[in-house]
C-alpha cells in the first residue's frame, strides 16, 4: 500500500543517515588513473540553481564524489542516459524533501549545527555505466577495472560527470552483449519496473502465469521494460499507448493494445476481460485510480510509479507535505479496499541484486532496451536534455562519453 512507500522511504533515509561517512582517502590500486583524478578534480555538468536547461554549466574543476563508505567504489562514467525525473529534477522536483535529508544528515552525521541549504551545486544524472578505478576496504564483490552499470540513488551526485561514486550493493557488472551506451539505458527504468511489479505488487514467478496486466503507456521508458518484465513472468499483457506503436510493442511481448487517443478507450478496456493489475507509468491526470480500478479483477493491484510525496513537499512545505501524502494515502488505500481492489505507489531503489537479474535476462535476450536514433555526447548533455523535454525521443536517449575524458 502506499504507507509502505512511506515506510520504505523513511527507513532508507535513517539507514543512510546512521551510515558512517568514510572519510579516510582510498588508495587507487590502478596504474591508469588520471592526472584529473589525481588532482582530485573532474569534469561535470551542474546547476546552482533550478530552472531550465540555462542553469547547466560544465565545469573542469569540480570535486571528485566523495566516498561516502568503505563500501563505495569511484567509477569513471562512460556512458549515460536521460530520464525524465533529470528534467524534473532541474525544474525543483524534490528539492525540499532532499535537502531536509541533507541538512539532517549534516547536523546527525557531521557535527552540524544549523539547517542550511545544502544541495547546490547539483549533479544531475541516474543512470550510468563504467569502470570501477578505486574500491573502498570492505569491497568484496568487484575489483579494480571491473566494467559495471547502476542507477544512483537520488540524494547521491550524479552521473552526468566524468566519475561517480555509488556502493557496491547497488551496482552490477554490465551485460556482457550490449554496449555501454545499452547498459547506460538500462537500469533505471528496468528498477523501477521490477519494483513496481515484483516488490510491491508481489507477482513473481510463482504466482504470475497466467494472470493478465495492463500497462499505461506502454511505449515509454519505464513501460516498454515493463511489458517485457510481464511476458517473461508468463502473463498476459494489454499495452495502452499510441497506435504508431502497435507494432513495436507487440514484438516485445504485448498480446493486446489500444489507442489512449481514441475517445472510447475506456470502453473498449471494459470490455475486455478484468485484470489482475495495472500498472501506471503515466499519473493521475487522465487515468486516476478510480477511474481504472473497476478494469480490475477482485483483489488485483493499481500500482503507479507517479507519487505525490516529493510534489507535496516543494508545494506545502516539509511536515504540511508528509501530512497530505499520508493522507492521500490513507485515502486511496481505503478506497481501494472498499472495492475489494489494491492500490500501491512504487519507485526504484539503487538494487545489485535486481540489476543483477536483469543482466541475466538482457544476456538471455529476453530483455532490450529501445534506444533512439539521435546520439549525443558528453559535451552536449544539455541538447540531449531539450530533445527529451521537447517529445522528439523515440527511445532512451543515451549519452556517450569521450575516452579521452
């Protein structure tokens, strides 16, 4: 229920926060790395302020990312892509709740004594791909030159830099038949996908065969990996989205699809057979719970990826934010009961494990990530942000980074 991502939420953050920040240097056991490393320094993109894509500003001086644990590993980025929670991130989205968590961090962890706003200058970037070059002492699970893909978690700096820092549980080894800018492509919306269906819906292999999912907005990021995670759990699956992508969404595993454009779309979803969930990459706007929950079986799930916790905060402020989410909560849950259906919100965590399942059936071929045609490069990561924001993707937009960087 959405109490448990509340739940979820505030125990990651105290975890986090009761984790000692390791403070000691790590020794690089590399002969490869950089006098840009040595000096401590990297290239990156980062915003000061939020707003739009003029706040970007690349800089070669900015501070390596900070090993955080002995569990950590420094990782040289060579490839990335854009989500849209980067767009929402440069417009504000968060910013409260995140650097709430940041000024208590520094006042439980560091010694701090006054809240201050602590989140600027802003790396942005989820997704990455790349090299491991320095571990931290308690790192078992890879070594020095290891070439792994992840999506960091939000209130660490991000990937849209010459290096990032993440830990070692929330890494994998890369695919070993794709390439970099594929496994750049990945992660994010793959965790996201998986956790919204597996954890907090609780289809898995044994109870998932035969059932039937709908999926709103098949064709996008996060639902053109959820409709594949579907079909290998052997269920049966309906894709919503547009119609000039039938074909291609079909191919991936969808046996059904309508048109979201059509005026009787709901109509004609009625009179289909029920579901046993349904699982919302899109938000409330147009496809509410209530709206959707009759399409579902007695007991299926509503589970959607669009929360309103970081919106409430930025809108209300920090306890006036958590109370309305708690209540929205509350609710829906209700609601949903009262109709003998579920309702859940979901969203990803940093995972190795699910990364690593993942890789299992990326390797099996069981699992592709759609990339867009249009490339770009390091040095043009804002552009690539703009043809994302402006509808002209078509598939995950990837960002290779130069080798000499």
């Amino acid at each position: 229920m959405p109490l448990v991502f509340l739940k979820r939420s505030v125990y990651t953050a105290i975890k986090s926060i009761s984790e000692p920040i390791y403070s000691s240097p790590i020794p690089s056991t590399t002969t490869t790395t950089t006098t840009t490393t040595a000096s401590g320094r990297m290239q990156a993109w980062i915003i000061y302020y939020y707003g739009n894509n003029q706040q970007f500003t690349i800089s070669d001086s900015v501070q390596l990312p900070i090993i955080l644990s002995p569990n950590d590993v420094l990782i040289k980025v060579s490839a990335s892509s854009i989500n849209q929670i980067d767009i929402r991130r440069r417009e504000g989205y968060g910013g409260k709740l995140i650097n709430a968590y940041q000024s208590m961090k520094a006042i439980l962890q560091l010694g701090g004594s006054k809240v201050d706003k602590l989140e600027f200058p802003i790396i942005l970037g989820r997704d990455f791909c790349g090299e491991i070059i320095r571990k931290g002492p308690n790192v078992t699970k890879f070594n020095i030159g290891d070439k792994v893909y992840g999506a960091l978690n939000v209130i660490r700096q991000g990937s849209f830099a010459q290096y990032c820092a993440a830990g070692e549980d929330e890494i994998c080894i890369k695919p070993n038949n794709i390439s970099d800018e594929e496994a750049a492509a990945l992660p994010l919306v793959s965790l996201t996908s998986w956790y919204a269906i597996q954890k907090f819906s609780g289809f898995n292999e044994q109870n998932a065969l035969g059932k039937r999912a709908l999926v709103i907005g098949a064709s996008g990021g996060v639902g053109h990996i959820a409709t594949q995670l579907f079909k290998n759990l052997g269920m049966e699956t309906t894709a919503l989205c547009s119609a000039d992508s039938f074909d291609y969404i079909r191919q991936i595993g969808a046996e059904d699809t309508v048109n979201y454009k059509q005026k009787d779309w709901l109509t004609e979803l009625s009179q289909k057979p029920k579901y046993d969930i349904i699982f919302d990459t899109v938000g409330p706007r147009y496809y509410s719970f209530e709206l959707m929950s009759p399409l579902l079986n007695q007991g299926g799930t509503f589970v959607t990826i669009i929360t309103p916790v970081f919106r409430n905060v930025d809108k209300y402020g920090l306890v006036s934010g958590l109370s309305r989410t708690a209540y929205k909560a509350v609710k829906q849950t209700l609601y949903g009961l009262s109709n003998g259906v579920n309702y859940r919100w979901a969203a990803y965590s940093a995972d190795g494990n699910v990364l690593s399942k993942i890789k299992t059936l990326v390797e099996q071929n069981k699992l592709k990530v759609k990339i867009d045609s249009q490339k770009f490069s390091f040095e043009q990561i804002p552009e690539a942000i703009s043809y994302v924001e402006n509808g002209s993707a078509k598939g995950k937009v990837v960002i290779k980074y130069s080798s000499v960087l």
